[in-house]
C-alpha cells in the first residue's frame, strides 16, 4: 500500500471508526472500465469522485459510466459556469491527486455531490487516495461520510 492510500485509510479509521478493504491496482484506474475489469464488477458499480471548479471547488460522485451534466451543477451552485477544477488546485485543497480523490476524507471541507444513481447500486467502489487504489463501499455510507447531497447531476 503506498503512501498516500495509507493515509487515506487512517483518516477514514480516525473520522469515521471503518477498516477501508483497500484493493490495490497495480495497472492504475486510468478509466471506469479499467477499475471494474480489475476488481470483477460491471462498470455501473464504479463511482468517480471528480472535481469541478464553480463559485468554489466541489465533488460530484457519479457512476463510472456517467457523465456530469455541468449546467446542472452550476445551476446547483447558483453560477454560470462549472468546470472540470485544476490539478494544483484540487491536490492542495482536497489534499489528492486526480484519479485518487476519495469521496470524503478532504485536506479542506468542500461541497460533494452524489448523484442520485449511484444509490441504485448495492456497493460501489471508489477511489481510495491514489489511482491506483479503490475500495468497496455501500453508497448509503458513501453519503454519510461525505456529509453529500443527493441530487441529479448527470446527462
């Protein structure tokens, strides 16, 4: 487990009291289908945790397979305009590089955002600190933990 993964999972221990099953990729999560092919699941039971720049920066956890409707989430936020955030930006506010930001577990609180189809999986898997590590997690508590609203942000 490398280092940023062993953090995120210490968080997660010292906020919330779970053992995060943490699956290591050695290949990477360079998309959805990559994680589900890894881990055996259909690509539906993948969330990604991207990050968009609006009035301030926010997460918006969808399904691997789905696309974030960015008018949605800037009406949302009440401003014209949403965008994919800036790499610098998101590491040093949420404290992880893209493609391993977790849905909770933030270096600075922000906004998160679950679409409302990712609760229609069972268990989904999700980034845990570094692209190369997911792990499973039931969305009930994904929301929980993240302190999220449940909303329909995708196309």
């Amino acid at each position: 487990m490398d280092e940023r993964t062993a953090e995120f999972r210490s968080r997660a221990a010292d906020a919330y009291g779970i053992d995060i099953d943490i699956h290591t990729l050695p290949e990477g999560t360079q998309t959805a289908e990559d994680a589900a092919t890894s881990v055996g699941c259909p690509v539906t039971d993948v969330v990604s945790s991207i990050v968009f720049s609006t009035d301030t920066l926010v997460v918006a956890v969808v399904r691997g397979a789905d696309r974030v409707d960015t008018r949605k989430l800037a009406t949302l936020r009440g401003v014209h305009e949403a965008h994919i955030a800036d790499s610098d930006d998101i590491n040093e506010v949420l404290g992880w590089p893209i493609g391993g930001v977790p849905p909770f577990c933030h270096d600075s609180p922000v906004p998160v955002y679950v679409d409302k189809q990712v609760l229609d999986q069972d268990t989904v898997w999700t980034a845990a600190g570094d692209p190369t590590a997911v792990f499973p997690i039931t969305p009930e508590n994904l929301v929980e933990y993240a302190d999220a609203t449940v909303v329909d942000i995708t196309e």
